[in-house]
C-alpha cells in the first residue's frame, strides 16, 4: 500500500506542469473568462480589422496566440515595480520593503495574512538582515521572540538556533532542506533568501518532519521584473573578506522570461584560531510566465564551504569559572592544524512551479533534489579520559592544564529529494467561506558514509598549547542509510463573519532502511485545530492545538537509529495591528514532547534520547514604525521547560534560558537635514539556563549592538558592530562537561554599489 501511494503521489506530482502547460496551450482557455481581457487592446494595436469574417490561417493563428500572450503579462507585472514595493501589492514569498511583513505562506501553506494565521510566526526580511548585519542565518534571529540564536556559540559548522526550547528544522521554499542534528548539512547563505520565517510551535499538520520547535522557512530570492542590480565588498573582523552580487530583471521585453543570478565569495578567518570561513556561492535562477495565470521558477545552487570547527568543547574550569591558571582564550583551538577540517559542498536544483485555473482553484508544486559531500575532521578534548573520582578530573596533570583529545573522522555522500505538490480550493457552503487545501509531500533522503575514531592520551595544554600533530584514525565504512517520508494531508481556512478557522489533518510513512538491520516503518497522524476572532479595533485573539511527528533522519545522530519524536501544544495568543507597518504580536503555550533528544554524556557527536518533557512559556513581539524616521524591534520570552519523566526528571531542559529580551532601533537623520545617515542600536538579554542535570548554572548576560549607515546616489557605506563593548560570556554549559563561548566584539563594515 504504501509503495502505491508513493508511486501515485509521484506522478501526480510529476504531472502538474505538463498538465497545467498543456491547458494553457489549449485555445478554448484562450478565449475563457481569465483571457478576455487582453482580446480589444490587442486588436486596437494591430493595423488589421478588429473582426475577422473567415478563420485564420495556421500561422496567423500563432501569431495571435503570441499576441494575446502578451497582452495577459502586461498588466500584471511586465512594467510594474518590483513585488513587495510601495507601489506593489506584498505576496507570502515576495520582498519587503522595511520591517514588517503582512502575508506568509508558512503557517498554512496559502498566501495569507499574518493576522488571520492562529499561530505565532515571525518574518525576518532582508532589509532587517542588512541592517543588523547579519552573517549567517542564526545571527540574524538574534532579535526574534522564543528563538535562542546563539545557544551554542558561533559555530562555523552550521546554524543551530533553538526555538522554545528545541531544535526546529529548517526548510527552504516549503521543502526540507537541513537535517537537524546532522554534521555536514548544506547551510543556508543570507544573501540569497528574501525573506526567514520563523514558525513556532507543532507543525507538522503541513509539513510532516518538524519538532515542537516548530521549523525555520527560508525563502529564495526570485526573478523579478524589476531591473535591478548590486555588487558590494566587506571587510571586518577574523579579516573577513567578501565579495556579493546580487543582479535580476527581465530576460525578455514582454517579461515571459526573468533572470536572477546572486553570488558569494568569501576569505575569512573565525573567532577560533586555525579555524577559516571561506565560502563561495553560485545561485542562478529563472522564471517562465507565459501568462498571468502560470510561474514556473527553477533555481540552481552550488555552494562549497570550507571551514573547521570554531567549537572547541572546552571544559567548565577556564570558561565558565576561573581555575587556578585563570581563563582559557576565547580564541584558543583544541584541534590541531593541518587535520582539522570542515568541507562541505553542495550541488542543488529546485523547481516552484504554480497555476491558477481560475480564482477558485490553484495549483502548486515544489520539488528539489540536492547532492551533499562532506568532509569532517574534529581533535577536541577528551573530558572522559580521566576517572570523574579524580581530584584532577578532567584534567591529566595536577596543575590542571593539559588534557587528552579525541580525535573523530567521517566523509558523508548524502542525496535527498523533496516534493510538495498541493491544490487549492476556495468555496462557500451558505455563509461560511472556505480555502481548503488538498496535497501530497515526499521525501527521500540516502547517505553513505565511513567514519573513524581514536583517543590520543598525549597530554595537550589548553592555556598554552603545543600542535605536535595527530595520527588519522583508520576508516571504515558505516551502514548504508535509506529514509523515505510521504505524508497526505487536508486543510480548511473557514471564515464566517468576524470568526476563522483552521482545521488540519496530515497521515505520513516514514520508511528507515540502514544496511544491516531490520526495515523500520512508522505510521502516524497528526492535526491542528484553531478558531479567532476578529475584534472591532485591530486585536485578533486566537486558540490552537497542533500536534508533531519528527522522524530523525541521518545515520550519525543517534549511537543506533533514532526512534520518532512527537509532540502536541496548545497555544493562546493574540494578533494586533493598530496601523499600517505595526504589529503587535502576543501568545501563552504549553508543550508536551516524548523522545526528545538530548546530547550524549559520553560523546559530543551523538545524542541520546529522553523520555517526556514539558516546556511552558509566553511570548511578546513589537514591530513599530513610531515615526517615518524610527523603526523599533522589541521581543520578550519567558520558557519553564522541565523533564517530566525518563532520565532527569524533574531537571530543567538543558541550554533554555528562563527569559530572553531585545530591542532594536534604527533612526533616520533626515530631520537634522542628513537624510542620508541612519543610526541604528540593540540591546539583548539572555537569562540563566541548566546543564540537563540542575547542576551547572550557565549565568545570565546582556550585549550591545550598534549600526551606521550612510546612502548617497547608488552607494551604500555601513558599519555594524555586534557585542559591542566585547563582553566575554558563555552560551552554555552542559553536564557532559564542556562549555559554548560566545562570540566576542564582532566588526563588519561594507560598501555596495546599486546599478
């Protein structure tokens, strides 16, 4: 059964473009009530007559067609500003221009109103991204409620922010693009996405594979109509150098065919010593619109990062308190050179296809197949060499300085393809307005791998460090992993007057075949229910239930193959918009998630899973323009997240801090007759949090962020620092033994060029 309902569920998704094109060169469609319109315009500028009294000859059939092709673009966008603009109508995947987004499709996977989505969701756009000069994707959630950005410090492996409390994961355009809790995973570049979702709380109604967290959606940048190019350069700290391009527009007059190309070269050290940054990113992109009524993007990615590992796995004494040699650097590396090392390279394609029959019905399919390399060669403390009886403990030496390594080396193939394919209805039955939404996703993920371990006792001091070189571990090869996931699911957005509904409901099976074992499969079925009202001044206040099911995809996760996640949350939060380019954002939560996981005591590349945890909280987002000149961010969270049964219970969740809060500000100068000069300022707070067992305490910090900008003509000149008075502070510790360090005063300062 389920093999037929892959098999069906791929040929439905596979025949949706040739379907919809084969309709769109149907000439009865040509004459129907979406394409009437353009019919007098075009016969207006053609020199023949207006009727013709005897049918038209094959090739003055085509060229009408081609006319009348034409004409359907042209009101829409072929001469129109770019989408998203002051002039332009927002869409869930277009630009923004300022702070504030209204539409999103990831909380329902329709383009809705953010007010009329019954669960917390926050939009980071791109002009926030640059303002705040973010660098990868987790800095730049840094200002987000319910999100702890930086939980594991800077880490030049990839992005792992925490969202109340768990890991989310993330997906780009709608479809997964990351494993999370997996090493050598493609990790998203800011600069070529227009927009971050940040969707919190159980989604898997719509998205099958997500936590309690909720998941990240990251959307591409896409052609536009709208020429417009920039090329810019930045310099800062670690001597970070790097070059961006970002250029789109029309490849064709009438705007059939749009382009966009966006382009990453970086040379650049980290925090870490020996620890590079370098990164290059080719994202070319095209768009086919033979008429209003059809897209069809195909965005490709080659992206190769070469790095180390910026976390060093430190242990308590020396991070989080002084031992009797006193501090250990922020910038010391416990690896060695010339071993150490971080590749990842990816190889991806992606289709968006959509087409709207007619205002009630649309069609939509995502598809995307990515092609993974990895190289991963890690030296770090060994924090369990030495007995914890031991006076010395962890240390080798009774002065405490010196330490064991581990030494852990492991080369991934990974190939994944992912699909979503929906329709979209909109109805009534009587007073009741219905968008119901019917679709089908895949997922298909394969890994091959071959790893190896060793432990070297040679004693390596941590306050002054001697690189005397390590030997290799010998390699094996592991277990061939094959993961597969097909859900179906069902939506309905109801309206009756004042009160909206969402009713969802989802079935997935998820297949896990790793080369040695028995053939795992799982079934489960989850749902979301949520109802709001709109009241007469602006404020929407909204109730949900969602429940989650998140298999762990990946061989190197867990010491065998992990089993499922599941989670289920009830929600009440408000929406308010007391004026255009405001919003104020409010919710309570409580969540309830089995078989979370946790990280391994014994190993720091596994983890292990717990029995039952509960995580409450609230949270608060403002987004306020008080002034043409004055925009404010501010961000409020508060998560009680507890082990309620299995190992630890009755502990606070490791790495989640009690209450996080920020605010951001950025000014115009432009009533002091310097329009072209704009400050901006943050301030963010992250309370205390436990180390999984209630006995280490990583303590509470505060941090300073500040930009400046100067824009005249095409050029833009900007300097953004972040942890501006270089406070040295610790992310988290956990009971394992070791500690995250945060990243100190970062500098970044860059100059773009707009043609």
């Amino acid at each position: 059964m389920t093999n037929y309902l892959r098999t069906t569920a791929g040929l439905i998704g596979g025949a949706l473009p040739l379907l919809a094109g084969l309709l769109d060169a149907t000439p009865a469609e040509a004459q129907s009530s979406s394409r009437e319109l353009p019919a007098v315009v075009v016969e207006q500028a053609s020199s023949r007559p207006a009727a013709h009294t005897r049918p038209l000859r094959s090739r003055q059939a085509a060229q009408a067609a081609s006319r009348r092709r034409q004409a359907e673009r042209a009101p829409s966008n072929a001469d129109a500003p770019a989408v998203g603009a002051s002039t332009g109508a927002e869409t869930a995947t277009g630009p923004v221009r300022g702070y504030v987004a209204t539409r999103s499709g990831t909380g329902t996977k329709t383009d809705t109103p953010l007010r009329e989505t019954p669960q917390s969701i926050s939009v980071v756009t791109a002009d926030r991204v640059t303002d705040q000069g973010a660098t990868t994707v987790q800095e730049a959630l840094r200002y987000v409620p319910g999100v702890f950005a930086d939980a594991y410090g800077a880490d030049s492996r990839g992005d792992y922010p925490r969202i109340r409390g768990q890991d989310p994961n993330i997906y780009l355009d709608g479809t997964r693009m990351v494993n999370t809790n997996n090493f050598n995973e493609w990790r998203p570049e800011p600069y070529t996405l227009e927009r971050i979702e940040v969707l919190r709380g159980p989604s898997s109604v719509l998205y099958g594979d997500t936590s309690t967290a909720g998941l990240l959606n990251l959307i591409s940048k896409r052609p536009q109509a709208e020429a417009a190019s920039e090329i810019g350069v930045q310099f800062g700290s670690f001597n970070r150098k790097q070059v961006q391009l970002d250029s789109t527009g029309k490849l064709t007059k009438d705007g059939e065919w749009l382009y966009r190309f966006v382009g990453v070269f970086r040379d650049s050290n980290t925090q870490t010593d020996y620890v590079k940054d370098d990164r290059i990113v080719l994202a070319p992109s095209l768009t086919w619109r033979p008429t209003n009524n059809t897209s069809w993007t195909v965005l490709g990615t080659y992206q190769k990062d070469t790095t180390g590992s910026s976390t060093a796995f430190l242990p308590h004494e020396g991070t989080l308190f002084a031992g009797p040699n006193g501090f250990i650097p922020v910038r010391r590396f416990a690896g060695e050179p010339g071993f150490d090392k971080y590749q990842t390279e990816t190889g991806a394609i992606s289709s968006l296809f959509e087409h709207s029959f007619s205002d009630g019905l649309k069609i939509r399919q995502n598809l995307r197949y990515a092609h993974v390399e990895g190289i991963y060669r890690s030296t770090w403390p060994d924090l369990n060499f030495v007995d914890p009886s031991n006076p010395d403990y962890p240390f080798l030496d009774s002065s405490r300085r010196t330490v064991a390594r581990s030494i852990w080396s492991r080369e991934t193939v990974k190939d994944s393809l992912t699909s979503d394919s929906n329709a979209e209805l909109k109805l009534h039955t009587g007073a009741v307005a219905h968008k119901v939404l019917f679709g089908v996703d895949y997922r298909q993920f394969s890994e091959r791998a071959q790893s190896g371990f060793a432990t070297d006792s040679t004693p390596f001091d941590l306050y002054a460090p001697v690189y005397s070189g390590v030997t290799a571990p010998p390699m094996s090869p592991e277990p061939d992993l094959r993961q597969s996931q097909l859900g179906l699911y069902a939506q309905d957005q109801l309206r009756l007057g004042p009160w909206l509904a969402v009713l969802g409901l989802r079935h997935d099976y998820v297949t896990s075949d790793t080369q040695g074992s028995p053939v795992e499969n799982y079934r489960a079925t989850t749902g979301r229910a949520a109802l709001m009202y709109e009241l007469p001044f602006g404020v929407t206040p909204y109730v949900t239930y969602a429940q989650s099911f998140n298999p762990v995809f990946g061989s190197g996760v867990c010491a065998t193959v992990c089993a499922p996640q599941r989670g289920e949350m009830v929600e009440l939060g408000f929406k308010y918009n007391p004026a255009p380019g405001n919003a104020i954002n409010g919710a309570i939560f409580d969540t309830v998630e089995r078989n979370r996981l946790a990280n391994d005591p014994d190993n720091p590349l596994f983890s292990t899973q717990t029995g039952k945890v509960r995580i409450r909280g609230a949270e608060l987002e403002v987004l306020a323009r008080i002034t043409p000149e004055l925009d404010l961010i501010g961000a409020y969270t508060y998560l009680d997240a507890r082990v309620e049964s299995g190992d630890n219970a009755g502990k606070h969740v490791e790495t989640v801090p009690d209450h996080q809060a920020s605010l951001w500000a950025k000014y115009r100068l432009s009533l002091l007759g310097l329009p072209g000069v704009t400050l901006g300022g943050g301030v963010r707070y992250i309370g205390t949090s436990w180390d999984g067992t209630d006995t280490i305490r990583t303590p509470d910090y505060t941090l300073f962020d500040a930009m400046v900008r100067y824009e005249t003509g095409p050029w833009r000149l900007q300097v953004d620092a972040s942890n501006l008075f270089d406070k040295r502070h610790v992310t988290t510790c956990l009971a394992r033994g070791d500690c995250f360090l945060g990243i100190g005063r970062t500098v970044l300062g860059s100059a773009t060029y707009k043609f």
